[in-house]
C-alpha cells in the first residue's frame, strides 16, 4: 500500500486557489499510484482560526465532487483539511474521499487551548480502511495526547496517521514523541505538515515518517512543497 503525504501552503483564506493547489499535486503524485493521500490540517483554507466561522463548510458541498472523481478515477483514497460546519458548531476536520462510496469526515476530538474559542471538539474516531489495513487519522494537537493513540490502539490501529500545522519547536517536540510510539507500539506513525505563514506562526514543513522500530525513514524541507511516499509493506 502506497502512502502519499503531500506537503503544501495554503493561501490565507483563497479557497479556489487551495482547491486548485490540492488538484495539481494529485496529478502530480498519480504516476506513482497511491492508494492514500493525505494532506495538512487545515490545507483547504490555511491555519487561520479567525477566519473559521466565515469559511466553514458543508461536508456536502458541491465544490469537493472534483475529489471524488480523482479518488474514483485512481482508485484511491484522499483526505484534506478544512473547517466544517456540524450541529455542534464547527470543527477542525478532514474530508475523507474513497472510491465509489460517499464521503465522509473526521473532526479533531482534542484541541488546543487557543482553539476552543474557534472551535468545537469531534466526538468518535475514525478509522479508515485502506486496502484492508487499518489507518487511524490524527490532527496536530491530539496526536500528542497519549488517551487518542490508546483509544486508536483498541480499534485496530495498524498506521498512526497525523495531519498537522506545527512551527519548528512544534514539530521537533513532535518527532521525538512520534519515534517513541512507533517504537513502542510497533507501528508505522506518519505526520503531514503545511509550509508558510499560518495566523501567527510559520508552518516548518518536515512531512515524515518513522518505521516500526522508531527510524525516521525519509522527511521533507522546512520550507518547500512537496511529497513524500511511503510504501507499506504489512
């Protein structure tokens, strides 16, 4: 099963054009035939909470069908990130697109003390089955609290799958974390970063992935677009 961590910056706000970025790096990585691909928290507006409320969606809106197409087209999963309206109020979430079945979601269950006025919290885990292995979605925050990998465990978990906007302290405290559980737990843990300038931080980029043993297999720049593809092998 191959893996595509698609490393990107958004435009503050210009949702066309993130749309239009996204669709370009699919074409990109399509030679290499993913059968997942996953890009950074929030990628379809860039990080900027302020402006959450104005640009929330719907999980039904007309302007994502495009991903579907390519996901039915390539025979392949993708998930990006966005801030969608629900019931609740609205959340950090990823959009999950797969092959010839309706799209679904993913919301950020535990979140940063400076996004609780933005947001609200997700309140079930999903798990996506990609050529039957079991890949358990994380966003930022969360996937350095210890209770969201336990309760990933308990459902099957086979890939720790972390999408995320982190600054340089950010991602280096979360490279150390993210070898220690892929030790520990003998999994493969892989994190997607954005790159640029998001609300009041720069995203440092370092997409990455660590083997079953904790080794940092391959990562990107600090400060470029790009992808990563990591071939895994159960």
């Amino acid at each position: 099963m191959k893996i595509a961590l698609i490393q990107l910056k958004a435009e503050k706000g210009n949702v066309s054009h993130n749309i239009a970025n996204h669709i370009s790096w699919i074409e990109r990585v399509v030679m290499h035939n993913p059968d997942l691909i996953i890009f950074p928290e929030l990628s379809i507006t860039g990080f900027e909470p302020t402006l959450a409320k104005e640009l929330a969606f719907q999980e039904s809106d007309k302007r994502f069908d495009v991903f579907q197409k390519y996901s039915d087209k390539m025979n392949c999963s993708i998930s990006f990130g966005l801030p969608l309206k629900k019931t609740q109020g609205i959340q950090i979430a990823m959009l999950i697109f797969q092959p010839k079945i309706p799209r679904t979601f993913y919301s950020k269950q535990w979140l940063h003390e400076d996004e609780i006025q933005y947001f609200t919290p997700g309140t079930s885990q999903t798990i996506l089955s990609v050529n039957d292995t079991c890949i358990a979605p994380a966003i930022c925050y969360e996937s350095l609290n210890p209770s969201h990998l336990t309760n990933c465990l308990t459902l099957g978990t086979a890939i720790y799958l972390a999408s995320v906007s982190k600054h340089d302290k950010g991602i280096s405290e979360a490279y150390k974390y993210y070898s220690k559980i892929a030790s520990l737990n003998s999994m493969p843990v892989l994190v997607v970063n954005s790159v640029g300038y998001c609300d009041n931080f720069m995203s440092a980029g370092q997409s990455a992935v660590w083997d079953s043993k904790g080794n940092l297999v391959e990562n990107l720049s600090t400060d470029k677009e790009g992808f990563l593809l990591y071939d895994y092998m159960s």
